[in-house]
C-alpha cells in the first residue's frame, strides 16, 4: 500500500519512526494520568487507557490538563519509557514544554489534514522533524493488524501492552 | 528564526555562568519548538519543584544538582547551582507534602524530609518557599500586560484572565529555565493579538457560590473544542475571588484553556463583542441545568455510604473560608474512623492560626495541613480509604487516576455535613 505523506512544521529536529498511539482527546497532564515510572496511560475514560507510550509515536491535538503536563513525559523518559516522536495537530506551551524536554522529533501545525483524522493507532509512521514531513504506512484495514512487521520487535521496552 | 538581544545572546554563549547558560538553551529550544520569533522578560514565576513524583524515576539518594540538571536543564552533567534571575520573583507552587506533618498524611518522616531539604537547595538559589496553588492570596499577582510564567493551570487562567497579566500553561522545566534567565518565548499568551476569545458560552444556570462555579468551569471545559479561549456571557452576579478559583481549577482539568474571559467583569472584556475582538465565535455553547447536571454526576459516585476522608481546599482555601469552617465545626466532633483535612497555604495556615480559626477546627478533630492535597501527595497519602468526600472538582476528577475508592464531591457544607456524621448521604450542597 503506498504510504500517505502529511507535511506540517517541524518543531523539534530528527527522524523518528514507530506505531502511532492515537489520543483524540489527548492525555491528561495531570498527576496519574501517565505513570511516571512505566509510560503508561491511566486517564479515567481515555481511550487510549493502558497504552505504554514507550517508543511509539504519539498523535494529539494538543494538550491537555495541568501544566504538569510535561514533566510526567519527562519522567517517563527518564525511566525508560520515552515515546520516539510526536504529531500534534496544533501547538500549545504544555507539549512544546514536553518535546524539547525530550528532545524527540516533532511535526506540528498542519497545513491540510488533520493528522487525527486521517491516522489511526496502530499505523506505522515515520515522523521527519527536520522537514516537517509525516509519512504514514496504514495498518490492514479491517483486521486491526498492522501491513509491516518490520521493527516491530524490541521497538517498546514497556511492561504493558506495548 | 529566533531573535535575540545582545543580553541574551551573551547569556546562551555563557557571559552568565553555565546555570544560567544552559537555562537559555532550552528556553531558545523552547521557542524553536513554539515558532516564537524573540523571548520577554517574565516578572514572576511559580514553579512545581521539590521531591514531586515526577521524580521517582532518581534513586532517593540521587544528588539533587544532578537531578535539577538532567531533568530541568536537559544536560546530563551536574551544573552547579546559581542564582535565579533578579528581575523575576519565583516561588514554589503546592508541595510534595505538608512542610511539617508525616503522620496524618502518611507519607514517612524520611520522605518528608526529602521534600524539605530539596525546598531548601531551591530557596537556596532564590525559589521562595511558598508553596501554594493559590499564590495571589500570599501577595503573588502579576499586574496587567506583565509577563509570568506559573506550573499551577489554575493560576495561569486567574492571572491572563482576571489580572490581565500575560502567561502560558508552561511545563514545570521550561517554567524554571524562564526564571533562571528571566525569560521566555513571546508566543501564545504573551502576545495581544492571541489573547481574544473564541468559543462563546452562554450561561443561563446564574452561578453563585464556589459550587457553582466549580461545576460551571468544568462543564466550560468539557465543551471547550481544543485551543479554545472561552467567553462566558449571562453571569448576572458578580463571582468573588474564591468562586473564579473554583471555576479555573475545574476548567484547567476538562480542558487546555489558558484564559477565560467573563463577559462584563474581567479586565479583557468589558462586553462580549469586546472579548471576541469584534470577531464571530467560532462556536456557540449554551449552558443549561441539564449539562451541570452530567457534570456532578461524573464527579460524584451515586449512593451513598460510610466515608473514612473528607479533603476539602483544591485549591487551597483562603482565610475567609477557614473562618467559615471553623464556624461550622464549632462545638461539633468529626466522627471517629473519618480523617478531615484542610488545605490551605501556610502563610494563610499562620494567619488562621493567628486568629483562633485553627484551634477551633482542630478542637472538632480536624486538621489544617499546608502546602499540598491528596492528588499531589498521590496514593500513599489516600491509599488506605475507602470512601473520599472531596470539595473541588479538580481533585474528584483526577484523583480517580489514582485510586479505586468511592469519590464524593460537594461543596464545603456538605463536605462538613459527611465528617461529622461519618457518612455521605447524598446531597452535594
């Protein structure tokens, strides 16, 4: 299937590559909503609730919550549980806080498609930061099983659903 | 491509020592990754340091110069400690834990400790300890049009929307990178032209207590499309500090809003065609009974049934509301087996104390505790209960992250009303 290409800006430099995790209503920067020592997602009615963070390319609106948003990335990462990238449909001072806290690429405010619109969790996507350029590999569809299998071992170092 | 002046220039290439110097590399990265075209100097800042969870990931026994370096300054390398920029006044926001108590809050002598004495390398460097999520009732208040920075979501909304000072929902690292160097990227809120509203709420519930705003806010926020700045219009009666309070705390959870204009009463909005810049609202809301409604039955359990806590004071309260409680609990007793806390900052603490509020409280077996709340202390605080009664809508809403117990929500009389008789009995005012 020929890949699909979004182009954006790009906020934080490199190339990253790994499955989406895709958060329509983004995730809460609350205390709790990400645990701080395994990547993984708690927020209480998230769709993406259980989801580890860990290596995956992470596609949100933007963000959400306190403005402790960021430093429960942060230890996340620090704890071993860093996503590999980013898409952020616009930007906002809560995730840009938490990308270059990171220092993981980034492609932000979209020209033409929403991101969260057109990808889907699951999905394998290569994140280009330098040049803003998006290119999404969609999983098979109906099957809810992904059309690659390259890289997918060892990509997530999590304990859960990673 | 950022633009920097000559000051800031030299203080990247290190003319102000290597703290200093690698502050200024994340906030010049901080504005690569906003697209900001220059920085402004930031007057004031609240910062959400000390032995906060977020940083369980370092051994206990971890240097906490090396802590403060890998996580807020992004370098791996220990960068010894150094003064905080001058012409930015910095304080911490709420605490890890109470500055004196371990007992009732149960978090251990040894953690408590901790928490202090890394307060202490940060008032070492020129973070006061302040320790609150409500500054402006301890003399934090930016004035109009003056740029801040602030880890509490709340505050952020109370200073752009009510002061009309200029700030963004920065994250706890860029927050203390802006207050070593003084400064942060002119993006977001710290421009003008980003700070009118655009999602129109119209209001027909005529809000009158903290209760009411509480709820109001978090109803605000769950309509709220992503990066939207709210107008609310239809408020007939003018709300006091303490129900805005409510309000921002609640709409900083269901949502990203970093400024609410109030159609008549806040400084940006003398009508709502002033607050929309004389544009159309992108969208239209209007709040009914109906939609508060959903809201309290998300943020309060159905039922009712023996409660073993009772946390009011998220935010921490003012000393007004010290004085009410202390009025209610007058010659009544917390029911035993129920644990009744009371947050509020310790300056405030102080003065209640002063005034006989604290005593009187405590003569009915409750507590007044400084500096933090179950959410922030997290579950080793609030692990052994059972049932929780709760006054602020932020911290029903978030604490069910973090534990599994039954979570009641009410205002402040019914909140007294459970720890009295041990029991929630319905009825959230």
């Amino acid at each position: 299937m020929k890949p699909i290409v979004l182009y954006g800006r790009g906020a934080y430099p490199g190339v990253a590559e790994g499955f989406a995790v895709v958060c329509p209503d983004s995730i809460a920067g609350n205390t709790g909503g990400l645990g701080d020592t395994d990547g993984v997602i708690y927020e209480a009615g998230s769709s993406a609730r259980g989801q580890c963070i860990a290596g995956k390319i992470l596609v949100l609106p933007g963000a959400k919550g306190s403005n402790g948003f960021s430093a429960h990335f942060k230890a996340a990462a620090i704890s071993g549980f860093a996503p590999a990238g980013w898409i952020v449909t616009r930007m906002d001072s809560r995730i840009g806080g938490a990308i270059v806290s990171l220092r993981t690429p980034a492609v932000t405010d979209f020209a033409d498609a929403d991101p969260l619109s057109v990808l889907e969790t699951g999905d394998y996507i290569r994140v280009d930061g330098t040049n803003g350029v998006v290119t999404v590999w969609k999983k098979a569809p109906g099957t809810g099983r992904r059309n690659i299998t390259a890289k997918e071992s060892g990509i997530c170092p999590g304990r859960r659903n990673c | 491509m950022l633009r920097l002046t000559e000051y800031e220039q030299a203080m990247l290439e290190g003319g102000f020592g290597p703290f200093r110097q690698a502050a200024m590399r994340v906030i010049c990265d901080y504005a690569q990754v906003l697209g900001a075209k220059e920085l402004c100097t930031v007057r004031r800042a609240t910062l959400f340091i000390g032995a906060h969870h977020y940083l369980d990931a370092f051994s206990p026994e971890e240097d906490y110069t090396r802590i403060f370096s890998e996580f807020y300054l992004n370098r791996e390398e220990p960068i010894p400690f150094d003064r905080m920029a001058p012409e930015c006044a910095a304080q911490t926001c709420a605490a890890a834990a109470d500055l004196d108590d371990w007992e009732a809050t149960h978090l251990g002598e040894a953690f408590v400790r901790r928490n202090n004495a890394w307060l202490g390398a940060a008032s070492g460097v020129g973070v006061s300890i302040v320790n609150s999520c409500t500054p402006y009732y301890a003399g934090w208040v930016p004035l109009q049009g003056e740029h801040f920075v602030t880890n509490e979501s709340s505050n952020t909304l109370m200073s752009n929307s009510v002061f009309g000072a200029y700030g963004n929902a920065d994250g706890v690292e860029t927050a203390v990178c802006a207050a070593i160097t003084g400064r942060t990227p002119k993006w977001g809120m710290h421009v003008k032209e980003n700070r009118r509203g655009d999602v129109l709420f119209r209001v027909e519930t005529d809000p009158a207590d903290a209760y009411d705003w509480d709820l109001l806010g978090y109803t605000v926020g769950r309509y709220l499309p992503p990066h939207g700045k709210p107008v609310l219009s239809g408020i007939s009666r003018r709300p006091d500090v303490n129900m805005l309070r409510q309000c921002f705390s609640s709409l900083a959870s269901t949502s990203a809003a970093e400024i609410c204009h109030i159609a008549g009463l806040t400084p940006e909005a003398r009508d709502v065609p002033d607050a929309l810049g004389g544009l159309a609202p992108r969208r239209t809301v209007t709040i009914t009974g109906r939609e508060i409604a959903q809201s309290l039955a998300m943020l309060c359990d159905a039922g009712e049934g023996p409660v073993d806590l009772v946390s009011v004071g998220c935010p921490h309260l003012s000393l007004e509301e010290l004085r009410d409680l202390a009025w209610a609990l007058e010659g009544k007793a917390v029911a035993t087996g129920t644990d009744f806390w009371i947050w509020t900052d310790y300056a405030t603490q102080h003065m209640a104390a002063r005034s006989g509020y604290v005593a009187a409280i405590e003569k009915a077996g409750a507590k007044v505790l400084n500096s933090s709340c179950p959410l922030v202390m997290r579950e080793r605080s609030h692990r052994q209960y059972r049932a929780m009664v709760l006054n602020g809508a932020k911290q029903a809403h978030n604490i069910r992250a973090q534990t599994d117990a039954a979570v009641y929500f009410g205002d402040l009389r019914a909140c007294v009303r459970a720890a009295l008789r041990g029991a929630w009995e319905g009825g959230s005012r």
